[in-house]
C-alpha cells in the first residue's frame, strides 16, 4: 500500500468508503500501487493496467486497455465517443461495489492477461479525424499558426482537433483555438508542459507554468 494513497483518500470525502473498497479489491489481485495524474494508480510489470478516481455523480474503475475485454457483464463504459482504448466501471454507491467484488476481480485479472499478451487497440487512423471550420479558417489565416501546427505530431494534432471540436458552439470553438494558439506556434501539446514533458507523463509533476 503506497502511504501517498492514503493521503489521496483521506482528502475525498464524497466517496472515501467506496474508492477505500475499491483500492483493497485491486490490490488483492497483486497489481503495485502507484500515485500517476493526482489518481491511485495500479501497474504490472510498471505498465498502467487500472487507475481509481471519483467525480461529481460516480466513482469509478478506468481500465487503460479496456477495449480489449470481453465485457462478458456488459458494465464496461466508454467515457465518449473519442476514448479509444480506456473503459471505465462506474458505481453510485457502495453497495453496487460490494455486489460486483467477485465480477471485478476477474476483470483485473483478465486485464492483467491482455497487458501480458501485449495486444494492442487498432487504433482510428489520424486522417480519419474531421478538423472543425474554425481551425481551418484560423490556419487560412495565420501562416504561422499553420505552419506549427502541421509540425506537430500527428498525436498532438489529433489532441487538439478533439479538444477543438467538443463544443457544440461556434464561438466556444474560436475561443479555444485563440487560447490555445500560442502553445501550437511554441510546438507544444494540449497537454505538454513548458519542461517539454506531457503533464500526463510520470515524469512531469504538473507544476510548471504552462503556456497560455
């Protein structure tokens, strides 16, 4: 048990019982208990199998390769319709939990299974995701926001279509493009830290000033 989970816990207050049983159901399944992402994270092999986190209206199992199993209760949810890969286990109360124990333990174990067979998502193919009016305008217009943006990786542009394209208005969409301009022309990611690093990567904590 990683004392940093503890703190982790002791500061959720809305689903401290559940998120507690939770963490005891996973690490009897023998996965090393890590803090990645400010979540309780569990890892084979030191690669991230399951991580625990809580929201306003459920608390929940995030399976990283989720799409790769069998699902054989049908309780598997796909966050939105952009999350290839990740599934989440969702409850409202601790009692779904203690019903499920058994279920989500095989679950983990199968998980387990698929990181060892080391398969892999098909992932969608980049030039499969429609880039949003607004971006194309705003790259009509701006050769240097054009041009660092077709430097970028394909897995950076496609973070920033996505991150682009969520919102149903117009004008949210141009703001977030204006926002985000100054980190697309610096070469960064949505998600990339001045230090270089992703904020999401182990490595980085996070805490640098990021470019606005």
């Amino acid at each position: 048990m990683n004392p940093e989970v503890d703190i982790i816990l002791s500061k959720s207050k809305k689903w401290h019982e559940e998120l507690a049983v939770l963490r005891s159901i996973v690490l009897d399944c023998g996965l090393s208990e890590e803090v990645k992402w400010k979540q309780p994270c569990y890892t084979f092999n030191k690669r991230n199998i399951i991580i625990i986190h809580g929201f306003k209206e459920y608390c929940a199992l995030l399976f990283f390769n989720g799409a790769l199993l069998n699902d054989a209760n049908g309780i598997l949810i796909q966050q939105t319709k952009n999350v290839q890969v990740g599934r989440q286990i969702r409850f409202t109360n601790l009692a779904q939990i203690v019903e499920l124990k058994a279920v989500l333990k095989a679950y983990i174990f199968e998980a387990i299974e698929v990181e060892k067979s080391e398969l892999k998502v098909a992932l969608k193919p980049h030039a499969e995701y429609t880039i949003p009016e607004e971006l194309k305008i705003a790259l009509a217009k701006n050769t240097p926001l054009k041009t660092a943006f077709e430097a970028l990786t394909p897995g950076r542009q496609r973070g920033y279509i996505l991150h682009f394209t969520a919102p149903v208005q117009s004008k949210t969409r141009e703001s977030r493009i204006e926002n985000c301009t100054p980190k697309i022309i610096s070469g960064k990611g949505l998600t990339d830290c001045t230090c270089g690093l992703s904020k999401r990567m182990p490595n980085c904590d996070g805490s640098h000033k990021q470019l606005r």
